[in-house]
C-alpha cells in the first residue's frame, strides 16, 4: 500500500510505501520526514448474536463476530450510553435517550437516570438463589470474567493466502 507526502523543498507530491520513515524526493534529492501514522480510535460493542464484546476500529460501519459470525451494525459511538445493572452490577449498553435498560443476565430493568421513574424488577426463577440476599433486593457482589474479542483486518501471508488476526482474552471481574 503506498502513501503520499509533499516534499519540504519543491512541493512535488512524492509517493512511498506505508511505513516509511523519509522519503528522497527524485527530482531535488530532499529528504523529507514521513510523520508517524495517527493512533487507531477503537471502539466496543456487545455482539447481538453472542453477547460476546467486541472491539472495533471506530469508523467501521458493521462488525462481524469471530465467535458466532453474527453481522452487527454500528451505531455512532455518541449515540451509546453505558450503565451497571441495578442487581448484578453488569455494565450494560443502550441508544443514548432510553429511560431504562433490561439486563439480559438477570432481566433486572435499571432506570438510566433519564427520566425519575424508579427501576422495576422483573425477577426470572432461578436454581442459583443464594446468588442475591434473601434479605434485601441488592445482590451479593459477583466477580464476572469479561471476553473481549478483538479482529483486526485480515492480512496476506508470503503464499498469497489471506490470514485471520483474532485476538480472545479473558479479564477477570472486579468485586
């Protein structure tokens, strides 16, 4: 892949393959620095299919899952809010503007703070009940192991073969 650059002395548009340091322009023989490439702005979204989050390169306009091959289509970053489940404290997206979210672990639908209506439980029967207080509605904390997916652009091997570059890792959850 090949880049351009003006050259500092006679203004001549001088092309040079992606990556290099200078560039000796043919016709003055000035040396002309090549500025290092802009940092790529990464972005995350939770796959529709999986809901395995992924990260992205921010100007993609669809994502596709290395786990489940689901398309996902990418809303403008702006548009997405973040808040922690009210119960089981999972960080949880939704569209900027909604007044509330449902967890998709526990069904438990968080108020975002948009409007004041308080938040309603919608409780799912469970076999795990010592998972919350019998006490009180709020949930003993839960460490949550988050995967993180991370594809990048496929690249060329030296045989002309295109290559996977997928990145899995596994975080562990914080009390």
């Amino acid at each position: 892949m090949q880049s351009q650059i003006v050259c500092h002395r006679c203004r001549r548009v001088l092309a040079y393959p992606s990556g290099a340091p200078s560039v000796c322009c043919a016709m003055c023989r000035a040396i002309t620095a090549v500025p290092p490439p802009a940092p790529v702005e990464m972005a995350q979204l939770i796959c529709g299919g999986c809901r395995t989050l992924l990260m992205y390169t921010r100007n993609a306009d669809t994502v596709r899952c290395s786990c489940c091959s689901t398309v996902n289509l990418v809303r403008p970053v702006n548009n997405i809010a973040h808040v922690n489940c009210g119960r089981c404290r999972t960080t949880l997206m939704y569209p900027h503007g909604a007044p509330s979210v449902k967890c998709a672990i526990c069904d438990y639908i968080t108020n975002t703070g948009i409007n004041t209506m308080s938040p309603a439980p919608c409780p799912r029967p469970t076999s795990n009940e010592s998972a919350y207080n019998a006490s009180s509605a709020s949930p003993t904390p839960q460490p949550q192991n988050v995967t993180v997916v991370v594809e990048n652009p496929m690249t060329v091997d030296e045989k002309g073969k295109l290559v996977s570059n997928v990145v899995v890792g596994i975080t562990p959850g914080k009390n």
